[in-house]
C-alpha cells in the first residue's frame, strides 16, 4: 500500500475539494456557513490522545462538545445484557425516519494510546458531526461511538440485538471508521458489503481521492455486526503493511498517525453520507 505523498494531496485536497457538500438541493446556500474541517484541524486532534480506557468516552464527548454538540444531544445507551458495554450515541433527525449509521469503537488495547486504533475513528465521527449537525437531511443520521469493539464487537452487537425486527428494513446503511492514519483510506473487503464498497469506489474516483482495497485475514471491526443483521455496511481504514507492528501495540502512539489520511477518510465518509441520504433507503441491500 503506498504511502501517501503529503506534499501532492495536501495540494490537491485544498485546490480541488475545499467546497461545501450539498447534502440536499439548495443545501450549500441554505448553509453557507458549513464547516468542512482542514487538515489542520484534523492534525490537531492528535495533540493529546487519550492513553487509558477509562478516560476514552469522556474524551469522546469533551470533542464532540467542543465541535459543537450540546449536553442534551448525547445519549449512553448501557447494555447490561452484554457485561454493561456503553456506546455513545448522537441523532441528526432527517425527514424521515430512515437511518444511517456512522460509527467508530472508542476502547483500545495494548500498551500504546490506540491513537491509530482507534482514536483516528472518533476524530472522523466528531468532524463528521460538526459538518454535518444543522444541516437539512433527508434521513436521519445515528452517530455511535461504540464500546469493546476490541472485545469481540461487544458495543454494537449489543445495538444491532436491540433493534426491533420491524424497525431493521429502517436502517439504510453503516458506514465504520476503524484505523485510518498509517496510509490511503481503503475497503476493508471481508468488512464490507459489495453495494457499498462499489459506492465508495464510485465516490472516491468523483472526488480524486487516493483509495485502495484490502482484505485483513482474521479480523473484524463494528461493520460485521451489521452485516450480520442483513444491514448494508462498510468499514473504512488507513492501514498500510506494517499494521501490525502498530495496532495493540506500545507502538500505536500519535507520532504515527498521518493527519492527511484521516482527512481522507473524514472527506471520503462525508461524500458517501451525502450520496446515501440522496438514494432510496434499500438501494445497498
């Protein structure tokens, strides 16, 4: 997996994509002041990460507040069922109650800060919340920081089970952020639904964006429990072939975290979002 050449797309991202993503018709000038996060903005996430698991979803929510979420938007959903696992929850109401789930695991292991793994992810969620928050929808959008993903997908086998079986044909898609930061954002094939992967191929090519696909044998991320259910889902990562001298390591500190990659993965999530709330709630299954 090449790496990515700062020099080139920070060019390129700047010149070619720093416009607002219409999320309806109209959109951009109804919200003239939408925020699309700079790289720069991105990279200043990383400078102070959450080393300890205890202090994650606080951290979560102290950057979701700070980019602008108030205190009676957040929503603790505990699951005593699953050995108390508590995943963050956010709503944007849309016009309609279909749903698109945007997700990242907050909880690490290893001896490092989980700043790849999986700190990337909950930088992408909170900038997609600030973009996104205030603006017109069609659908509504669901944002799950999830706990234990680490333990076995705990956090959101635990919210996919508490889905009625009458409300699941509601939930349009799943987009996971999981691990961006060591290269190009990328597929990760044995997580991810085909419809999907062919939209963000699709998306990626509209936008320029620098995108790869991977299968990572053994493994699964939040994705799978959705797919599980019959759910359309994706999950979106930046690993290159070192990863695994990185993740649940000492290694997986700040200093290795490529700021343009997570940006890439931020801008890539958000174009997708705007694609799936313009498109009928069943056209991934």
């Amino acid at each position: 997996m090449p790496k990515l050449d700062c020099l080139h797309w920070c060019r390129r991202l700047l010149f070619g994509l720093m416009f607002p993503i219409a999320l309806s018709p109209g959109a951009a000038q109804e919200h003239p002041g939408l925020r699309i996060s700079t790289p720069a903005e991105i990279a200043s996430e990383f400078a102070s990460v959450p080393c300890d698991n205890a202090g994650r979803l606080p951290a979560v929510r102290a950057m979701l507040t700070r980019l602008g979420a108030q205190d009676s938007d957040f929503r603790i959903d505990r699951f005593d069922a699953y050995d108390g696992v508590e995943n963050l929850v956010l709503i944007l109401p849309g016009e309609s109650p279909e749903k698109i789930v945007i997700g990242a695991h907050y909880d690490k292991i290893g001896d490092g800060c989980g700043a790849v793994d999986n700190w990337t992810g909950q930088v992408a969620l909170a900038h997609l919340y600030r973009t996104l928050h205030g603006m017109q929808l069609k659908k509504t959008l669901v944002f799950v920081a999830f706990g234990r993903e680490e333990n076995g997908l705990v956090g959101s086998r635990a919210m996919v089970s508490a889905i009625p079986h009458e409300q699941l044909a509601s939930y349009c898609a799943m987009i996971n952020i999981d691990s961006l930061g060591l290269a190009r954002p990328q597929v990760a094939d044995n997580m991810s639904s085909r419809t999907l992967e062919r939209l963000a191929v699709d998306v990626a090519n509209s936008m320029d964006i620098p995108f790869s696909h991977v299968t990572i044998g053994g493994s699964a991320s939040d994705s799978n429990a959705f797919t599980a259910k019959k759910i359309p889902a994706i999950t979106l990562h930046g690993l290159d072939r070192n990863w695994m001298h990185v993740l649940h390591r000492r290694e997986d500190q700040a200093s290795k975290v490529n700021p343009m990659s997570v940006y890439l993965g931020y801008r890539l999530a958000l174009s997708m979002v705007a694609r799936m709330d313009q498109t009928p709630c069943d056209a991934y299954r």
